[in-house]
C-alpha cells in the first residue's frame, strides 16, 4: 500500500519534489506512510532486541507492559500542553523516545538479574557494555540537539524530550554502576559484603538527580505555560523514594553508630561454649586475637 501511495503521487505530479508536497499535505497518504513508519519502527527494535538481549524472560517483558502503560499516559498528557506542536516530527521523536526507554528499562531489568544468574558467559557481558555504551551515546546526543533547539528556537515541545533523556540518562549511568559492582562481585573469589552499601548510595544519588531534574522542568513548565499533570506522578515517587533512603540512612547510622562498644567480640571461652556456628550466616565462627 505504501509503494502504491508513492507511486500514485509520482504519477499525478510527476516530479519527486511536488509528489513529496502531495503526500504531506494528503492526509490518506501521511496516514499509511505513518503505519509503516511504525511498522518498520518495531521491526528495527526487535532486530535490536535480539542482537543485544535475545530473548526476552518473562518478568522482562510484564515489565515493559506495565512501563509502558504509564510512558504513553504521561506522553499523551504532556501533549496538552504542546499542542500547538503537534505533529509528524512530535510523533517521529516520541517513537524514538518511546524505543530508546523500552531498551534502557530492558537493560536495567538484565543488570537486575545480574545477582540471580552466577555463572555469565563473554556474550552477555559484551552485550550489555554494547548495549550501555550506546544508550549513553543517544542519551547525550538527544540531549544536547533538545537543549540547543530550545536555546535557538525558543520553548517547544524538545523541553519535554530533553527532560526525558535527562532521566534516561542517570538511568543508565546507575544501570551501568551496577554492572560493574556485579561484576567486580562476580569474579571475586569471596562474598564483596560492602557491595549492598555501595548500591545503597548509588541509588541515593539518583534519586536525588532525578528530583532534581523534575523540580527544574516542573518549574520551567509552570512559569512558561501551565501545569504539567504528566510528572505530578514520578515526582511524588521520587520525592518519596528519596525521602524513604534518607531515613533508612539515618537509621542504619544511629544502629551502627557504637556497634562494637554495644556488641563487643566473643572470647575464645564463650565460643568453646556454642557449637561457633553463627545464626545468621551458618559459619563457623573464630575468636579474634588481640
């Protein structure tokens, strides 16, 4: 359908410039021309899926459903607001945006699963550098093209997508801490117990980045134009996330604060009187000299 549209219109004008004018201003044919652009859209993504995932488990890929539901909810939300931008070019970033989440979701959920699969082979790990390296790349490049359409044109709709990529991207700087902390854990020949507290902080810092981005573009959006209604949602659930690691902070200080003057080490006689198996990790427990 599709070649015959194109053909109809070089028939009709009979030149290449005027039948691409036909076609834009023909709403039939930006019609079918649309369908295939996303029919070509999730083809391209699963070509990519499966040179860089394969495929997919299935709690992957409920987490992509559920994903996203609410990315197209907060889209089309956020479409109240530039409405006067609305069209082909809006449609065209927003399925860029709309893949370039599903892969960056997909790799979280992989690094996630890190933990559960000890024993990785070469491939996936050159995978997911692959697939990181380049997710980091668009997620810079998208933002710096959104921040300097804004600056040369003024407010449009690329404050919204330069937002999104802005999250995007300290989304998948933590995805790509954390693959290195499983890895390091990995290949470590003993249990890395510090590795919990170092993804502790990780998270800490980007929630904290990510409210921070949403307070600014929150702040932005209701000074030039209006209320924006799509991130009252993420912004309530990153302030709290937030807030929450903040006081399980606070409190793993105060009971860790005179940890060995409360609790002070086992002699050698209070041992010989147990079996020295520990409660909590089932080893052997050993007095310690000096």
């Amino acid at each position: 359908m599709t070649a015959a549209v194109v053909a109809n219109a070089y028939i009709q004008r009979g030149q290449f410039f005027t039948a691409a004018i036909h076609i834009t201003r023909s709403s039939g044919s930006l019609l079918v021309l649309l369908n295939m652009a996303f029919f070509l859209t999730i083809v391209l993504g699963k070509a990519l899926q499966r040179i860089f995932f394969g495929q997919l488990r299935a709690l992957e890929v409920e987490h992509l459903y559920e994903r996203s539901w609410f990315a197209v909810t907060e889209t089309c939300l956020a479409m109240t607001i530039f409405k006067d931008d609305f069209d082909v070019k809006f449609i065209t970033f927003f399925a860029a945006l709309l893949l370039v989440k599903i892969f960056h979701w997909i790799a979280q959920d992989r690094v996630d699963f890190m933990e559960q699969s000890p024993n990785l082979s070469l491939k996936f790990h050159l995978r997911m550098a692959s697939v990181m390296s380049l997710l980091a790349f668009v997620d810079m490049c998208m933002l710096a093209y959104s921040i300097n359409y804004t600056i040369t044109r003024g407010g449009s709709m690329m404050i919204v997508f330069g937002f999104e990529y802005t999250i995007l991207l300290v989304l998948i700087m933590t995805t790509s801490a954390k693959y290195i902390f499983h890895t390091i854990d990995l290949r470590s020949e003993t249990p890395w117990e510090n590795k919990s507290m170092y993804i502790f902080y990780l998270d800490l810092i980007a929630d904290l980045l990510k409210l921070i981005t949403y307070v600014m573009f929150f702040s932005i959006v209701v000074h030039f134009y209006r209320l924006p209604l799509h991130i009252i949602r993420d912004l309530y659930m990153t302030l709290r996330s937030f807030l929450q690691r903040c006081r399980d902070l606070i409190q793993y200080r105060r009971a860790t604060a005179n940890m060995n003057e409360r609790y002070p080490d086992a002699t050698v006689e209070e041992l010989a009187a147990t079996d020295r198996i520990c409660i909590i990790c089932r080893e052997e427990m050993e007095a310690v000299h000096g």
